[in-house]
C-alpha cells in the first residue's frame, strides 16, 4: 500500500505552502508506514538496517530478523566507508555503492553527500563510462524503466507500471552518444541513474521523485549486438517518423501521467536529435538538454573565470572551437549571449567565435550538408582551411576549447603557440571520460610553465611546476544540472530559457573565491559542490521569479529558506507512532460516568 503522506503529497501537488511553512519535512513519512516485518528491511527508502531501535523491531515485527546490537547511522556511515576504501578499482567501488543504494537509501546519499569529493568520480565521470561499457557485465536489478520502439502506443500504459506517482524530475537517453564512447544502446541508463543520483546528492532533490528512462530503439554498434550480456534490442537503431512519433509520445505520456511541471531532462542523445528536440520541446515542456545547455553554462562559466586572472575583456577575446558537435555549439551559442550580453552586437560577437570540425575550419563556403542549421551562424567569409593547426596559427585565439573526444588533439606545440601569443592562454579539454581529452594537465602546465589556465571535463590530478602547485578546473556539468533541476521543481518553472543558463553561468562564476583564483581554479572546490548548488538554486529561485518564469505563489520572502526547505533528509526517521492520553471520561459509556 502506498504511503499516506505520499499520496497525499501527490493529491495536493499544486498546494501553495505558505511562507512560514517551508519547514523540512520527511522524505518518506516512516510514522505512517503500512509496511511491517521483512517487507521494511527489503524496501530501500525504509530500510535503517541495524539502526532499528527495539522498541522499532518489534513494533514493525522485524525483531529476530536482525541481529540484536543497535548501531547509529554514524557507525554505519563509517562501516560503509571502511567498505568502499577496500575495493581496488573504480568500478568495484561502483558496484558496492550501487547495490548499498539499492538496500539503503539514506544511508548511501548520507555517504555520497558527505563524501562528494572522493566519490563524485566514481557515481559520474570518469567511471561511469567504464559503467556503461559493462552494464550487462555488472547489472544486479532493474533501475528505471524501459521503453522500446515496440511499444509505440502504449508508453502512457508502461508509466503506470512504475510504482511512485510523485515523479518530479525524468532524465532521458536514447544511449546513442554515451560521453565520448558513442552508440551504447540500453546500456546507456547508466547515466540517467548517475545523473539523479547527483539531483539527490548534490541538491536535495527527493529520489522517490527521480525517475530514469531509456528509450530503446536499437543499437548500432557492433560490439553491443555481439554481446552476450547485452540487455536491449538486438537489432539496428531504428530512425525517422517511427522513431520521432515514439518520444513524441513519451512527452504526450510524461505530462498525462505526472502533470506539466515535470522535469525532463534530455541526455546523450545524438547531437541531430538532441538539437532537433530540444528545439521542438523547449517551448511546449518543462525539459532542457544537459549535453548542450548544461555543458554550455559550466564551459561559459569557466571562461567568465578564467577573464578574471588575464584581466582581458570577454568582449576582447578570440574564441576558437575544435569540434562542432552539439558539447561545442551549445557552449558557443551561449557564449553568444553573453558577448552580446557584455555589450557587442550580433555580428561582432559572431567575429569573435570560430568553430572547426572533423572536415576543418567552418566557412561560408562550405555546402557539405554536415554544417547544421545551428552552425551556419558561425560559418566564417574566409577561405577553406582543412588543418586545424593551419586555423589555430590563423586566429591566434586566447581561448581553445577542445570537445572532440580525440584524445592528444591539442599537442605540444598548439601549447606552446598559445604561451607565445597569450601572456595567461586559457585551454579547456572538455571531453570525457578522461582518457578522451584533448590534452593533460600536465602537458599544459608543464609547456606553459604555470601560466596557461586549465579545465576538462573529467578530474585531472595536481601538478607542480616550479615548485608551485597547479590545481586543474573541472568543469563538471554537476555544477549547474542539480541546481537547475531543483529550482525548477521548487519554483514550478514552466519553460527553462537560454538565459537562465546564462544567468547560472554567472552566478556560478560569482561562486568562485579569489583564494581560488591564486590557486588557479576556475571552479568553486568539488568538496563544497553540495552548498555552492544549493547556494546556486536559490540564486536561480531569484531570477526565475524577476523573469516571470516561476509560477509557484505567493511568492516565497526568503529564497534560500524556501530551497533548503525542499532539500531531501538523509538522516534516519523514527518509526514509532506519536502516543498520547485521552481525558480520563473521554472513552466511558454514558451509564458508567462518575456522577
């Protein structure tokens, strides 16, 4: 039986609190539980393990069902921890960390929470590429739900199968362009589950109100098929109308089922599609695609830092793109907006950005139907140059901004060319996993002696040069995804614009402490990415009303009151029932009252 204060959360979903009630409240109302005996220890949102007091045990008939010494979540906390220290890979690190959150659910977002910096590389990039790579190896229990292009007409029905009604945030893939590993299929839910694992972690959003879904339509990839585990279907990606009208459907479903405000967030689908349907959805539903909004607004972000060490201008600034993909044109459509923004017109602004793809620079020229209509804007009246080095020593930009997944695309002597013509050059190497980025840490700390400014998509270790340590940014999407979800769902956002990841992208730079900035980072610490998204959403609560786009009311007085009133709990609940006495007459019949 579901849960009382679920249900009842669900009934009045549109309820309007007012300002003194946003007071925290239980994730999982465990007082009014229905649950007894094993059903509690199998369940994981219920589930304390030897946290259950006596009284506990044997009330909900679990006593003798555990051994008889009560531990506190602290003790468990650092049991847990003990645990995951002894595992010698990443993956196993994964693998125990998944099945505790399939056990114990407060207990692992207690873990991850409090651990974030250590475990933040191992639940996200870089290991849940190898996640995904092995997702039939290493699969223990269903997570989310499936819909395949056989069930075209019955996605609302599929739904409803799902057992929690109060769905507030959906992350979607199709798996065909997993990080920088390509067509993975079904084995792609890797990311929709570590990516609301972090919703949860990294900005309180309640995981009974996560839900994530792969739409399965195939695979392209030869290894897939040929693999024995492979969980999906075995047969080629199937595309055009039939495939269009099947997410048409999971949309039309989504809001059937769970109500217009839900969230859904779009993830690695590939980039034709993924711009296709964000420009399709983005005006009907409340969804964003993190691939290329998300990316856009950490990358954006990291340059608006980095103008704050070289002292130059955004405005004054040349820009110089190597990938065209959807990671690279989203950014620099929102790079854009904010030259724009930072007072240049259209046009000067696109002078400003160049872009180069796998056939070289993009040019008006060029007719080859891989210039999307995206990229047309960034075409430049210039001759064709197929050598990206030959575009590089052309340009001579302050920026290079590698999204290519070609691992070493940015040699040694682009490093040094860059040192030669920038006092302080900023070089990002965004694609992840690790071992996809354009060039080290090392390399370009090294080549530039200290000066050059570094980022990349996954974590890159310290270097020493000179005897001063180097510390690389990460510009890590969870920066801006938890706090765009979270004030979304707290604000009843009907529409997420562009400019709202512009705005987080300056919010988050504003994040950044000059202690940082002597230390060379271009992001807050990955220790405090708890707080600085929650410190994120509230800031993105404000704007959201000054634009119009929130439309909870009344209008919460305190923002950030009103976000960390929505933040999940993940300290244990008592179970027990409130007990207290009626008059001493309240329950005597009539004939036997006192006279």
């Amino acid at each position: 039986m579901e849960c009382p204060a679920v249900l009842e959360l669900h009934k009045n979903k549109l309820k309007r609190p007012k300002p003194n009630q946003y007071k925290k409240k239980a994730t999982v109302d465990t007082t009014h539980t229905f649950r007894l005996g094993i059903d509690i220890l199998r369940e994981p949102a219920l589930n304390k393990g030897l946290a259950f007091t006596l009284k506990e045990r044997q009330t909900l008939r679990i006593h003798g069902l555990l051994p008889p010494n009560v531990i506190s979540q602290e003790l468990q906390a650092e049991r847990c921890w003990r645990n995951f220290q002894i595992r010698s890979t990443s993956l196993e690190k994964y693998i125990y960390l998944a099945e505790l959150q399939l056990r114990n659910e407060k207990l692992f977002y207690r873990l991850l929470t409090e651990n974030i910096e250590t475990m933040l590389p191992i639940v996200y990039t870089p290991t849940v590429g190898e996640v995904c790579l092995k997702y039939g190896l290493i699969y223990r229990k269903p997570r989310g739900v499936y819909i395949t292009i056989n069930d075209l007409g019955h996605v609302y029905d599929i739904l409803c199968n799902w057992p929690e009604q109060d769905i507030e945030a959906i992350v979607v893939t199709d798996g065909e362009r997993i990080l920088g590993l390509g067509d993975l299929g079904a084995y792609g839910m890797g990311i929709p589950v570590g990516k609301l694992s972090l919703y949860t972690a990294l900005s309180g959003v309640k995981p009974h109100q996560c839900l994530p879904v792969c739409i399965d339509v195939g695979t392209d990839s030869e290894r897939m098929l040929n693999d024995n585990f492979y969980i999906g279907l075995r047969h080629k990606r199937v595309r055009g109308p039939k495939y269009e009208a099947l997410v048409d459907e999971f949309m039309e479903a989504i809001v059937k089922k769970y109500g217009q405000f839900t969230l859904v967030q779009f993830e690695d689908f590939a980039n034709k599609n993924a711009f296709h349907f964000l420009e399709k959805y983005r005006d009907k539903y409340c969804t964003f695609n993190d691939d290329i909004q998300g990316t856009a607004a950490v990358a954006v972000s990291g340059l608006l830092t980095a103008l704050r060490i070289t002292k130059v201008p955004l405005r004054e600034n040349k820009f110089l793109f190597l990938g065209a993909g959807g990671a690279s044109t989203g950014i620099a459509q929102l790079l854009l907006r904010a030259l724009i923004d930072a007072g240049l017109t259209r046009v000067d602004a696109l002078e400003r950005i160049y872009m180069v793809d796998a056939d070289g620079l993009l040019v008006e020229s060029r007719t080859d139907e891989v210039i999307t209509k995206v990229q047309r804007p960034f075409c430049k009246d210039m001759p064709l140059m197929a050598d990206y080095k030959e575009v590089i020593e052309k340009v001579k930009p302050t920026a290079i901004l590698g999204a290519t997944g070609i691992a070493g695309l940015i040699t040694n002597d682009i490093i040094e060319k860059m040192c030669e013509w920038n006092e302080r050059p900023i070089i990002f190497a965004l694609s992840n996993p690790t071992n996809c980025a354009e060039c080290t840490a090392e390399d370009v700390y090294k080549i530039s002696q200290g000066r050059a400014i570094f980022a990349s998509g996954s974590p890159f270790d310290p270097v020493e040069v000179n005897g001063r340590m180097c510390y690389p940014g990460q510009g890590n999407n969870a920066y801006v995804f938890p706090a765009v979800a979270m004030t979304t769902i707290a604000c009843r956002v009907k529409h997420i614009t562009e400019h709202m990841f512009l705005k987080c992208s300056q919010y988050l730079a504003e994040l950044v402490t000059q202690e940082d900035l002597d230390r060379g980072l271009v992001y807050p610490p990955i220790k405090d990415i708890r707080e600085d998204s929650i410190k994120l959403a509230s800031r993105l609560a404000e704007y959201s009303y000054r634009s119009g786009t929130a439309t909870f009311y009344p209008e919460p007085n305190d923002k950030d009151e009103f976000i960390r009133a929505h933040v999940y709990n993940y300290h244990y609940e008592s179970f027990l029932p409130q007990v207290y006495d009626w008059p001493d007459t309240a329950h005597f019949a009539p004939e036997d009252l006192p006279n």
